[in-house]
C-alpha cells in the first residue's frame, strides 16, 4: 500500500509529514522557464506563486546568486504585504471585538484604522457604518434618559415620590440594564417606605402614650411622647398631651413608686410586706381600686404561706431523724469489712511462704541444666571453627570470580559510556554493583551515567516541550498549518503519542469543517490543461479561517514541476498560489492557509482553478474547509 505524504503550506512553503521513498528527479524543468515564470509572476505581484519558482529555480541550480537575490526580493515583499495585512486584521479585529462588546466608538475608531490601509474593503466600510447608526441612536435615548434622570432627581428632593418614581422608571424602560435609575428608583421607594413607616410610628408610639396616661404611668407615656415628637416636633396633639402629663406628674410618680415596690414583693412572695405596701398606696389615691384589689387577692395568699411554713419546719424534722438512722448503719458495715481485711491478709501471708519454698527447688534443678549446657556449647563452637574455616577458602575463591565479573562490568559499561550509549552503560554499572554492593568506582560511574543519560533526556524533552508548545499555540490560534510542522517535530522525538493525535486532530477538524468538497474520485489533468472548481461565496466573517485541501498524485514519478492554483469570482482571478510536485509515486496532500491572503479575504471568490504546467497529474480530493 502507498504511503501518504501531507503537504502543509504557508505563503507558498511545503512542509511534509512522515516518510516516503523519494524517486530521483529526471527531466525537471528548467532553471530558466522557472525564472522566466517566477519573474512574470512578480511582474504581476503575485509574490507566493514567485516564490515557488524561484525556490524550484534554486534546487536546479543551487546557491545561484540571481535567484537566490530573486527570492530574498520575494520574501521580503511578502513580508511587507504581510505586515500591512497584519495591521488591517489587527485593527479589523480589535473593532469586531468592541463591536461584539457593544463598544462601538471604539469598535469605529478601529475601522477607520483598517479602512487607512485597505479603504475600498466592502465588510469594514459596512461595519462601519453599522457602528455610526447604532452610535445615532444611542445618543438619541441618552439624551431622554438624561430628561428623566434630571426631573426624578428633582421631584425626590421635594419628596414628591410618586412622581419621582415614574421618572426612574421611565430611564428604566430606555436603558433597562443600567444602575443608577434602578439604584435611585430603590432609593425614592425606600425614602417613600420610610415616611410611610415614620407615620406609623408616630401613631403608634401617640397611642401607646395615651395607654400609659390611662394606667398614670406618666413617666413612661412623657417618654413615648418625647420620640413621638422626634419623628414630628410640631405636632400639636403630642405637644399639648405632653404639656397635661406634666401637670399630674407629680402625685403619680409617688403613687407609681409604691405600687412598683408593692408589685415587686408580691412577685417575690413577700406577700405580708406587699399588703403593708398596697395599704400605703391608698392613702395617696384614697379608694384606688388596683391597690384594694390586690389587698383583697393578698389575704388567702398569706394564710396559705402561713400553712406551708409549719410543713417545711416539720418536714426537716422528719429529714434529721432519718439521717440519724443512717449513720448508725454506716458505722455497722465498716465494722464488719474490718473483720474480713484481718482474715484475708492472713491467708496471702501463707501462700507467700509456699511459694518460697518452690522457688528454691526450681533454682537447683535450673544450675544443673546450665552445667550440661556449657559443656554442649564448647563442643558446637570447636564443630563450628572448622566449618567457619572451610567457608573461608570457599569466600576466597567466590571473591575471585566476582572481581573477574565485577571488572568485566566495569570495561562493558565503560565502553557503553564512551560510545554515549548510557542506558547500555546504566545496566553494566548496576550489574557490578550486584557483584560489589556499595563499591565507590562502580556507584561514581553510575551516578556518572544516570546524570549523562538524565541530561539526554532532559534535553530532548525540553526540545520536545518546545515544540509541542508551538504546535499548542498555533493550534489555539486556529493556524493549523504551522501547528502540523510543530507537532511534526515533536513527533520525531518519538517520546509521547500526543503529537500524533494532535495531528490526527486537525485533519479531523478540517474534514469536519469543510465548506465544500469541490473534488473526490481522483482526475487526470493533462500538461497544460486547466480544471476549474466552483463554489457558492463563503461568509465573510469565516475567510480569514480557510484553508484549501488538495490531494495528488505524480503520474510520472520520475519528474518534478509546479502545479498553479489559481482562485477569483465573477471579476476574474483574484490571487493563488503554487504547489511543487515532487518525484514520487506516493499520494500527497497539500493544506494552504488561503485565509491568509487578503484577496480571498476582501473578494467574493466562487472558483479555484487547477493548472498543471509541462507535465500530466491526477487530482483527488479538493476541499475548502476551515479552522473552528
């Protein structure tokens, strides 16, 4: 099966991923039609198209000085068209995004940055515009949000709040997601809350004043009418109630007095002492009725404390008899443990005097053992110096084959080390160790070798981190093509599998997001022979993401020659680019990033067209798709 080679293109560039066998190149066009071609085409400033031939040029006649000053040209006018390209798209940019934010004197003044550089450019002209009404029409409810703010700021100071409110709610209704009329709505509802509030306060508070002169507890209503008036000072009716509690006053605070202190001894059940209080009450309002009341209430309260009196004294009699009992039995049961302690000890005291007794027996029969113990003990250790003297002449020549296995270790992994082959040398420096635990040469040179083969790998990842975060960043950015030749890179390193996947990952992305598939089943062109592509014009807001996928095979191996593809609308043709075929038998597919050529961005293009110059091609699939 033929192997697939991937084409990714910037600005006319190929970059191919993974492997083919490459056929050598035979009867390649000349290095003079390539010149002749690449100046016509910078004749016309098609500068990407002259740099495919003057690189083509440059491979037939190597380090040529006219072609190699040719292409620096190119590049450096590409470089020039890409600078002006890349001020207009910063500013169309930063313009879309405030225009999205809805920012559009901001948004407005970013057009007309771009439209400085590129002044004819349909989208921005429009979106200009677009900006300018939308700006028309902003000032317009401004300025009737400012009328309604203004009359409501007015009314509130007069605290005209019924008013005030339906002029913040009418700068509502023009800009329903500001804050300042729904911050000074709550404020005029809350102020008109509060004189609502402060009303009924102040009924309130007068009514619970004239409860309190009613009971002639005039300190407390005089106190009830004092924050009545704080609310309203000029009140009429509070300032002449105030004025008639102050002229009775005096006898009632006398009368209060010692109705408190009579209430207070009656909650504390000092009934006896709160009659005599209740009785002095009534010679100051002679017949009250409240102090004759209590009085009458008083006298069952007292009989009955009285009959609860002689109970308690006689209860804590009873208690004292009982206690009395208790004692006496108390003292009976320690008598009685006494006696039992006493009896208890002296039977310990005998069974520690048998226990005596047995231990001396056991000490006798212990010596003995020992006796016949030392005696096995010397044979064993006489047995045991001539095993540990045989042990000695088998170690010597254990330790003569180990330094031999040690040392050819050592040389294997040396050898490894100058060779930079360091895991080779890792595994015979670990082997010597397994030969000499702990050696010092052998652990140096294996820390040696790990450090080596750690600073290797280091390296390579470092390298490889790097280009996976080039691919990340362009893959992010959408630019797929310079993504793909990061990734690449990396995947050479061959150290994870996520290069791969990334890639895989954008040729899925573009498959799935292709606007149009021009081409599928493969077509032969012949030398010369033109095939044109049409297509419906794509969206403006989506040309700057559009890359062109074209797949291709070499009919004739043996041969090298450029391919032109060309793209315009109904105007004619409008750019395009050049695609070096290469001498191999093997299918290659080409990704351009045509989104990065201002024509295809600023034109309605609905063809591309496909040239083959002095040599056939067959054609397979031909796509328009996108980045997301």
């Amino acid at each position: 099966m033929k192997k697939h080679l991937i084409f990714s293109l910037l600005f006319g560039a190929a970059l191919v991923l993974g492997t083919t066998k490459m056929v050598q190149a035979q009867n390649a066009e000349s290095y003079e039609s390539l010149m002749k071609k690449g100046n016509e085409k910078y004749n016309v400033k098609d500068y990407i198209s002259a740099k495919t031939y003057y690189e083509m040029a440059l491979k037939q006649k190597g380090n040529d000085p006219t072609a190699r000053k040719k292409l620096d040209e190119t590049v450096k006018k590409i470089q020039e068209d890409g600078a002006r390209q890349e001020i207009f798209y910063a500013h169309l940019d930063t313009g879309d995004q405030f225009f999205n934010q809805q920012r559009y004197e901001e948004a407005l003044s970013e057009y007309e940055q771009a439209l400085k550089v590129f002044p004819d450019d349909k989208y921005v002209g429009g979106q200009a515009e677009a900006a300018r009404a939308i700006l028309k029409e902003r000032q317009d409810k401004q300025d009737a949000f400012d009328t309604a703010m203004s009359q409501g700021e007015t009314l509130l100071a007069e605290e005209n709040f019924d008013a005030a409110i339906f002029q913040f709610e009418t700068a509502i209704e023009i800009f329903p997601n500001d804050k300042l009329p729904k911050e000074k709505l709550a404020e005029a509802k809350q102020k008109k809350q509060l004189y609502t509030e402060k009303v009924n306060l102040f009924d309130k508070t007068m009514e619970e004043a004239r409860q309190l002169g009613l009971r002639k507890n005039y300190e407390a209503a005089l106190g009830k009418l004092d924050q009545a008036l704080e609310l309203f000072p000029n009140d009429l009716q509070a300032n002449t109630m105030k004025s008639e509690y102050q002229a009775t006053k005096g006898q009632t605070d006398l009368y209060n007095g010692i109705i408190a202190e009579a209430d207070q001894l009656y909650e504390n059940k000092a009934y006896k002492e709160a009659k005599t209080k209740y009785q002095n009450a009534l010679s100051v309002v002679v017949g009250d009725a409240y102090a004759t009341d209590m009085i009458a209430r008083l006298d069952p309260l007292i009989a009955q404390q009285d009959a609860e009196e002689a109970a308690r004294i006689a209860a804590e009699q009873e208690a004292a008899r009982l206690a009395a009992e208790a004692e006496a039995a108390r003292l009976a049961a320690e008598a009685e443990a006494a006696r039992i302690a006493a009896e208890q000890e002296a039977a310990r005291i005998a069974a520690e005097q048998e226990a005596a007794r047995l231990a001396a027996e056991e000490a006798a029969r212990i010596a003995a053992e020992e006796e016949a113990a030392r005696l096995a003990a010397e044979a064993e250790a006489a047995r045991i110096a001539a095993e540990e003297e045989a042990a000695r002449q088998a170690a010597l020549a254990a330790a003569a084959e180990l330094q031999a296995q040690y040392d050819n270790a050592i040389n294997a992994g040396n050898q490894a080390m100058n060779a930079e082959k360091f895991t080779e040398a890792i595994s015979h420096y670990q082997s010597a160790l397994t030969f000499k635990p702990n050696d010092e040469t052998a652990t140096k040179q294996l820390a040696a070798a790990e450090k080596a083969e750690n600073d290797r790998l280091t390296a390579l990842r470092n390298q490889y981190n790097a280009f996976i975060k080039e691919g990340d960043a362009n893959f992010k950015s959408n630019t797929f093509d310079k993504a793909i030749e990061a990734y690449t890179k990396a995947e050479e390193l061959g150290l994870e599998s996520y290069p791969t996947e990334m890639i895989a990952r954008i040729s899925e992305i573009i498959e799935q997001n292709k606007l149009y598939e021009l081409n599928s089943d493969y077509i032969s062109l012949g030398a010369g022979e033109a095939r044109r592509f049409e297509f419906n014009k794509i969206e403006v807001a989506v040309r700057r993401s559009n890359y062109i996928i074209i797949k291709v095979r070499n009919p004739q191996p043996e041969k090298t020659f450029p391919m032109i593809v060309s793209f315009g609308g109904a105007g004619g043709k409008n750019g395009g680019f050049v695609l070096p075929i290469a001498a191999t038998d093997e299918e290659k597919t080409f990704i351009f990033r045509i989104g990065a050529q201002y024509k295809w961005f600023s034109e309605d293009n609905t063809w591309i067209e496909i040239i083959s110059e002095n040599n056939p091609v067959e054609i397979g699939k031909v796509e328009v798709s996108r980045s997301n």
